[in-house]
C-alpha cells in the first residue's frame, strides 16, 4: 500500500513535508533523492542535505549542547582522539567557545550560546518593577493596548520604575551563570588556521586571540556552521516540524558537524540525543523547497541521522559523500554533448596549446584541447584553478569522463565518469576503471561543479563564435 506523502499550505499553496524520520528506510530514501532526473543542475542539491541533516541534528542536540558547555565551563570537557582542546574563559555567563587542533587537520572554533537566565535576586526584582509600572502607567491613564505598545517601543518620557527596569535588564551582573536545563540559543563553527596569522591577533595558537579576528576576513573561507533553535511550541503542536531559515551551512560543514558530533560522544552526552532524536523522529518536517525531490531530499536527510541516533556520525557523512558523487553524475550526464562538441571545437579551431586559448565570460574561463589515443584531453582554466578533463572514447562513443585538479606539475583526480546501461554513472571508488579512489573532500566537490559550468560555457560561447560547426564533425557522447 501506498502511503500519501503529508503535505501543508501556505494560503493557497500546498506544499510537501517529509515522512516521519522513523518510518524511512535510509536507503531507499537516498535512492529516491537520487532518482530524479530535470532539466538543469542539482549541484546545490548536496547543500540542501546537509542542510536538512544538519537540522534534525542540532534540534536533537540542544540540551546536550547545554550540557557540553557547561563541562567546558567547569573544566571537565575530554577532546576526541586525535585533536587537542582549549576552552576559553567565558566572555559571558551565557557562552563557552572551544578550540579543537588537529596538527593533520587544522583547528575549529566552536561557539555556543545559551539563552541568557537571570538571577532570582534579579527576578524578583524586576516583578516589583513591573507591577509598579504597571501601576503608573494606570495613573497616567493608558490603555491595556497602549501600555503594550509603551513597552516594545518606549518612547518619551520615562517613570523611574520603568528606567530602572531597563538598567536591570543592561547590567550584566543580573544574569546568573550557565546550568544544565538552559535553553540552547546558538551555535557557530569556524575552521581556522589555514590562511596565516589575521591582522592584529599577536598569538595565533591561542583561542581568546584568534576570536578578535574578523570571520568574514581571516578564517579560512566557505568553512562555516551556524545554527539556531529549530522548533517553538507552536511548531511542537503541528503535525509537521519546520526547520529554521537562519541555519546557515558553508563549505566543509560537514567535517564540522561529525566533529561536534565526536565530541558529544566522547563526553557521554549521546544518549540524550538519542532520546530527543527519538521524539522527533514522530513527525515529519516541512518542506520549503518546491522543486522536484526537494521532499525527497529531506527524507533521505532526517532518516540518516534518525538512524545514527540524532548525532552527524561517519554513516550519515557516507551518505553525504553517496549523494554528492550521484548528483555529480547526473549533472555531467546532462553535459556530456557540450563536452564532446567543446574538445571537437576547439581541436578544429587550432585552441590546442596554452600559447591559442580560447576565452569566455570575460576571460573568467579559458581553455583548449588535445587529441590523445584515447580520444580528446580538455584544459580548462577557472577562477578556482587549472583541470583537465580526459574524454575516453571507444568505437566513437565515449565511454569515460575524468577531471583532475593541475597544481605543481601534479594532477589530482577530482571526478571519474563510466558509461553504463543508463548514461555515466560516478566511478568515485574505481570499482569499474580500477583507478585509484577519488577521496571526499568538499573542494573537490567544487571543483568538479566549476568544471562542469566551464566546460560547458565555454561550449556554449564556441557555438556562438562558430556557428557553422556541424553535427557531422562530432563523435557521439
């Protein structure tokens, strides 16, 4: 039997969610995320799951997230294998920033913020304040709306009930200190380490110094976690969780999230994940994305970590390198006859050497190629770099696709390609070419998405140049 997907409106618009976390088999829903095939590039697809992992794993977190800094505040905190923790003295009673170094890794910065508590002195006094003004506002003759509104937005002159109440909330010393049971507010993750000391900050190796630089400046670029609270009460009540605009991913936030993950476990705080993950495993999320598979997507994001319970572990980053290698393929597949008309172009226009190259998009994309015994080989520069993508052809079909990185005379791979009974499919692991594997890391992911939109803007620009190429001239793909 078919089980209906839920769905929740937006004034007339009806929109679709996931299935509850615990009722998904992890694999057949990455095959179905995987399974849709448009008419344009699924590269920020990838994102998109992190995204949604990500999500489920910090409203899963949230008081374990309380619980870890208050370890890190009393000292107690142990570090994963492998890496070396700092904490910080707090910047404030409502914040623990830790440092974890890796001499094969670099660093991270983790930042995590509670709600600010006040003190029960500071309570009661500020009840005695607000029963006062409540009191003079009476007097002064104010409706129940207007007093409201004086309160969100004060303006004028102010009673002294109401300018005490506010010096109360300013002064620091009114709220108490982090304890288990805070509200989890917020949580950021930086790497670190990667582009040399930043401006000002005297000592590199030091966590208090490198928390003066400035993170859109002198961390290393694109490598970024931000998350918030996931879910109020409202969204407790509603048949479908919704996850929060706010949470932001860059770069390599997945090696931040297994990390973090890492590090819960390490200080025994897995089990109140689990417990949290349980409960929300219940319901199903909304989903804002429209697009086909955006459901999908979700689905395949929720299940993973339901199943790894509520933490970001190495089996949900394995399917975050499974999803990311699948949608490579199907983009590529979508570009494969640009590749093709790209090599036989340029070989036929004489842009055969670095001393001829052809330029597109204001020169943000130049290249050529070469004919080789296997078929063509494509020399692409981008704003990221130098590749090349090798075109194997066999009996004027091709059959394989590779793309490396050039750097120092080095060419690393970054992508592989294999003709099978449905189009090319991603031989990342080179169980069918016998090559070595082409290990994870999210620039190569970038990389092979610059690739892609190179190789095919630059076939697009020579077919405007040359219109009167012929599809005779051209090998099948």
């Amino acid at each position: 039997m078919t089980v209906e997907r839920p769905t929740w409106k937006v004034e007339d618009l009806t929109l679709s969610g996931s299935f509850p976390a615990r009722s998904i088999d992890p694999d057949a829903a990455m095959e179905a995320a995987l399974a849709y095939k448009i008419s344009h590039d699924r590269l920020n697809d990838v994102t998109a799951l992190v995204k949604a992992a990500m999500g489920y794993f910090i409203e899963a977190s949230q008081d374990a997230l309380v619980e870890l800094a208050c370890k890190a505040t009393a000292g107690s905190l142990r570090a994963p294998g492998g890496w070396e923790l700092e904490v910080l003295p707090q910047r404030n009673g409502q914040s623990a920033d830790l440092l974890l170094r890796s001499a094969v890794a670099g660093g991270w910065h983790i930042g995590l913020r509670t709600a600010k508590e006040f003190t029960g002195a500071a309570l009661a006094r500020l009840e005695e304040l607000n029963q006062k003004i409540d009191r003079d506002l009476d007097t002064l003759g104010l409706t129940g709306k207007e007093k409201i509104l004086r309160r969100i937005f004060p303006k004028g002159d102010l009673t002294p009930a109401e300018k005490a109440y506010a010096a109360l909330e300013a002064d620091p010393e009114s709220y108490r200190g982090l304890q288990p049971g805070d509200r989890f507010s917020r949580l950021t993750m930086n790497a670190f380490t990667l582009k040399g000391p930043p401006a000002g900050v005297e000592d590199f190796s030091r966590l208090d110094e490198i928390l003066k630089a400035d993170p859109d400046k002198d961390y290393l670029y694109g490598n970024h976690v931000q998350a918030v609270p996931e879910l109020s009460l409202s969204d407790e009540r509603r048949e479908l969780l919704s996850s929060n605009s706010l949470n932001i991913v860059h770069g390599s936030a997945e090696v931040a999230l297994l990390l973090l993950s890492r590090l819960l476990s390490e200080n025994g705080l897995a089990d109140i994940v689990k417990a949290r993950s349980d409960e929300l495993s219940l319901k199903g999320w909304r989903c804002y994305d429209s697009s086909p598979g955006g459901a999908e997507i979700m689905d395949a994001a929720t299940a993973a970590v339901y199943r790894s319970g509520g933490l970001f572990d190495e089996r949900v980053l394995e399917r975050v390198f499974r999803f990311s290698r699948g949608i490579a393929a199907h983009d590529v597949n979508l570009r494969v006859p640009d590749f093709m008309s790209l090599a036989v172009g340029l070989v036929k226009h004489g842009y055969t050497s670095p001393e001829r190259l052809f330029e597109a998009n204001d020169g943000k994309h130049v290249g050529y190629a070469r004919e080789e015994d296997f078929g063509f080989s494509v020399e692409v520069k981008t704003q990221r770099g130098m590749y090349r993508v090798d075109l194997h052809i066999e009996d004027g079909e091709m059959m394989r696709i590779c793309a490396f990185r050039e750097s120092g005379g080095v060419a690393r791979p970054v992508g592989r390609f294999v003709r099978g009974a449905d189009g090319f499919e991603e031989d990342y692991a080179g169980r069918r070419t016998g090559e070595p594997e082409v290990a994870y890391h999210i620039s190569k992911v970038m990389d092979m998405n610059g690739i892609i939109a190179a190789l095919s803007t630059l076939s697009c620009v020579l077919d405007m140049e040359y219109p009167e190429a012929g599809e005779a001239d051209i090998p099948q793909p």
